[in-house]
C-alpha cells in the first residue's frame, strides 16, 4: 500500500482507494467479453465514467457514483464470472418435442402443494 498523496485528507484516500479497487475490478470483468467489439466499447464506456467524474468534490454526489459503480460491477459479476467462480444457476430450456409435466413448474408450486388429491387448487 502505498503512501498518501500530497493534499489528500484521510477520508479522501479511502474514498480515491475504494474507487480505483471498483475501477479495476470492472475492467478485470470486462477483459472477459467475448465479442472484440463489445469488449472495446464497454472499456471505453467505464474508462469515460470515471474520468468524467475526477474531479468530483461532493461527498454525496461520490457516494452515489460509487454506488452506482458497485450496482454496474455487481451486474458484471453476476454476467461475466471468473474462472474460479461458478455461473449462476440458470433455469434449462426444454426442447418443444418434450412432453411438459408442469407439476416441476416453479410458478406451480405453491398451487400445487395447495391442491387436494380430489379436487382443484384452494385458495386461501
């Protein structure tokens, strides 16, 4: 860790800190995108964002930056996962040639688990 820049208070450096560890983690994300073209826009698209707020002196106007910077890094994580993660669980399509059993249908279970053995669902 490096030491505190001239003129940098305390609150500042953390804050300067938080950004640049959010910064490089969404480029670290972005490197993954498969498509040349995408990847180079989404790069130019975040390196803008935060450079087109440098000089942002507003503590509260920087909080909400930095927030919206998690919610983007978040949306890359859950998108684009390292190697080490795993993907997230994602629902299996069915082929139309498969017979459906609806029963396994998540929007069923609630009616289903409802339903008596002689008759339609209750409601409650």
């Amino acid at each position: 860790m490096g030491r505190i820049p001239p003129g940098l208070s305390l609150k500042d450096f953390m804050h300067r800190r938080e950004v640049l560890s959010v910064y490089r983690e969404c480029c670290r994300r972005i490197v993954r995108i498969g498509d040349d073209e995408y990847r180079r826009y989404m790069q130019r698209w975040v390196r803008q964002s935060f450079h087109a707020n440098i000089h942002e002196r507003e503590p509260i106007a920087r909080q909400m930056m930095l927030a919206q910077a998690r919610i983007f890094l978040h949306e890359l994580k859950t998108n684009l996962p390292l190697e080490h993660e795993e993907l997230p669980n994602l629902p299996q399509s069915r082929d139309d040639s498969q017979s459906r059993d609806d029963s396994h249908s998540p929007c069923n279970s609630t009616r289903d688990a409802s339903r008596t053995s002689d008759g339609p669902a209750r409601t409650t």
